[in-house]
C-alpha cells in the first residue's frame, strides 16, 4: 500500500500545489468521518496493532499520533483513529479566527523530503472549534484514542497580553479534550517564539493552572454546562533552534506550572546547504522547514531534554519521523510518543500503521516487552 502511494498516488499529487492538496485531502476525510461504513474500510487497511502506552493518566493505543497543523478544523477527527494513528493533536487553534498568511504559503522541497510552511495559524477561532468538537461529541463518532489540541496566540493579541488570549481558548475548549499543548514555538507568528522565555511562559502557564483552578471551584460553570472536568494535561511545544540552556529554563517550570510534557520539536528557521537551485528556491521561502533535514536536531532536542529530567517529564518526539527506525530513535533518545506530519504527506496514509508495526518489531528485537522500556534506553 506505501509502495502504492509513493509510486502512483505521491507523483500525481505532487504536481498540484501543496495547499490545495492538502484541502482536497481534509474534504475527503472529512466526508470519510461522516461515514461510519467508509471510516469502518479505512480503518480495515489502515488501522495499526496496538502498542498501547499509558501517559498523562491516558490510554493510547499506540504511540504514533498525528502532530499539529493537519487538521486544524476538527475536520477530519474519526478518520486519524481509522489512519492508525494512537493519538491526534488538532489545530493550531487561536482566540480569535484569523485567515493565516497570503498563499502560497506551504513548499514541498521534494528530493530532501521535507515541507517550507507559514500558514500563520489559519483557523476558525476557539468558538467555531468548540462547537465542532461538540457536534462529534454528540455523533457518536469520537475517536477511541487521546485527542488534544495545539494553542497558539491570535495575531492581532499584543504579546503582553498573550496569557489571556491562550487561557481564553483553553476555558472554552477545556470540557471536550483530553489534553493541551501551548505552542510558543510557531516561526510564522511575529514575534510568538519570544514566549519561550522563562518569564512569558511563566505566566501564561499560571494562567491556565488559574483557569484549571476556577473550573475546579464552580461546578456546572463550563460552556456546555458540564459538570467540573478534572485537571487537563498541559504541554508545552519548543523550537528546535532554542538552545540547551533556553530548553532547561523551560524545564524549570516544568514542577512549579504542573507541565505534564514537553512536544519537541516544532519546525525549524534552519536551512540545509544546498547546491541544487530548486532547492535554493524552496530554502529562500521564509517560514517553518520540517522532513527529513529537522530529524536529527529534534532528536537532539529530545535527548537533552531526557537527559536533563531522566524522564520525569514525558516527552513527545517530533521531527523528521518517516519510518519506525526514524521513530524509534526518538523513542531511544527519550520520546515516550512521537508525532508525524511531513512524513505522512510523503509515505501517504499507511504510515501509522507502518510505524507501529516496525517499533512492535524493534521491540522483540530489543527483547523488551512494553514500550515504556525502550523510552532514553539510548541516552548514556
Ligand atoms: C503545513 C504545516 C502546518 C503546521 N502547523 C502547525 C501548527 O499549527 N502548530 C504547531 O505546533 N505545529 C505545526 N506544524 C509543525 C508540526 O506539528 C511538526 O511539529 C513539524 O512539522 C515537525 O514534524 P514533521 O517533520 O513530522 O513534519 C505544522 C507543520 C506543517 C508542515
């Protein structure tokens, strides 16, 4: 089926524009989610063997989940489950609902296999997210795996008044997901990655732990008037071009805010040399670079931080992911998760299922019995 796709599927697909691939293919799995029976064939040739992992007080049913960015709508939520994958992390989602960047604003760079992107956070605004998420709560079609969501900030938000924009968001989408991720870490934001600073992030995490608080005192208080919801697992996404000593002040938060993980990494403002001029042309477009050339600083990233907290905090590898060796080295440098985007626009929908069926594999060859065991087993 991968074979199928990268020979046939892939070339044609690759001769139109990325955004208005990327679309079709939302349209598509939106229409499948609507149709129980359609979502039923997916998932007989896509579904993945379980792996399961337990993390954040959630069950996963495998750790390969689909990473921030490709279905910032709820378009297509029952589809990821049916894809294979363990876990979906929806949005980016802002306060407000803000069109992105003009196009063309994605660029595949396709013989280094890697995406330019600066989207900008183009999405419908918390409100329309939430009555989404609340007419596939009603369905009956939610996904049977963790669902999360990515916050970032509206645009129009002046950076000093970032933490209530993200706490805005997360009071209204609180009831209906499983977990949070702040994302300071998005390259396309003037001046968003600035809240990787101690002291900005600081207080956008004693925001959120506010509002975790006041749901907590006011029962029946949440927009959809359900009762209280039990404190939410909030995680943070960092840039790979931070450097160690940047990352361990984020890591000093991370007792004092509650941080229950760390998603690393984000894309990069990072260039690989190129002689090629096509190359030279995508590498020119300003932007956030993910694929292949962003596997090994994410990795890095991950190993730092594992090595630094000996995996107190739990880490969600991402960057560069195509195949179960390239996610197992994230689960050996200290990733108890790991997330895909680029990875699956160039191996096509198999690639959970591809994944989880290679780490099942490793792990036999390891002569490990659950994956938690192979979690910063390579990290000296
Ligand atoms: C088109 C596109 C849009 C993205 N949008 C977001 C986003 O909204 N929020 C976010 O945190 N990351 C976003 N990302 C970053 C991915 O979630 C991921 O961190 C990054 O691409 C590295 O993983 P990959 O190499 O598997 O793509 C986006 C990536 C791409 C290619």
């Amino acid at each position: 089926m991968n074979w199928l796709y990268r020979h046939v599927v892939r070339p044609v697909l690759f001769t139109q524009p990325a955004e208005s691939i990327h679309n079709r293919t939302m349209g598509a799995l939106g229409w499948a989610s609507r149709h129980p029976s359609v979502c039923s064939a997916l998932h007989s040739l896509f579904g993945a063997p379980r792996l399961p992992v337990d993390l954040f007080g959630l069950n996963f049913p495998n750790p390969v989940g689909l990473a921030a960015g490709m279905d910032k709508h709820a378009e297509a939520l029952p589809a990821w489950h049916s894809l294979g994958f363990g876990f979906s992390e929806l949005g980016a989602v802002t306060w407000r609902a803000q069109p992105g960047n003009p196009p063309p604003r994605v660029f595949r760079a396709i013989s280094d296999q890697a995406v330019i992107n600066r989207m900008g956070f183009n999405n419908p605004g918390a409100e329309a997210l939430a009555l989404r998420l609340a007419d596939w709560r009603a369905s009956g079609r939610w996904p049977n795996h963790p669902v999360g969501i990515n916050l970032g900030k509206s645009k129009i938000t002046p950076l000093l008044k970032a933490a209530q924009d993200y706490a805005d968001s997360f009071r209204l989408l609180r009831p209906y997901l499983d977990f949070f991720v702040v994302n300071v870490s998005s390259p396309n934001t003037p001046n968003l990655r600035q809240l990787q600073d101690k002291a900005a992030l600081d207080e956008i995490l004693a925001a959120l732990q506010e509002v975790q608080k006041e749901s907590a005192r006011t029962p029946g208080s949440t927009p959809n008037s359900e009762p209280p919801t039990p404190a939410k697992p909030i995680l943070v996404k960092v840039a790979p071009d931070l450097s160690f000593e940047a990352l361990d002040e984020i890591l000093e938060l991370a007792g004092p805010r509650q941080i229950a993980g760390i998603v690393a990494t984000n894309t990069t403002l990072t260039r690989p040399q190129r002689d090629h001029p096509a190359l030279q042309r995508v590498y020119a477009e300003a932007g956030g670079l993910s694929g292949a050339p962003l596997r090994l600083r994410s990795t890095e990233v991950v190993r730092h931080l594992f090595r630094q907290t000996r995996g107190a905090v739990p880490i969600i590898g991402v960057g560069g992911i195509f195949n179960a060796v390239d996610a197992w080295e994230k689960i050996t440098a200290g990733a108890a998760l790991v997330q895909v985007y680029t990875g699956m626009v160039f191996e096509g929908p198999g690639i959970a299922r591809a994944i989880v069926s290679g780490l099942a594999e490793s792990l036999r060859r390891a002569g490990l019995k659950e994956l938690r065991q192979a979690v910063g087993i390579g990290v000296a």
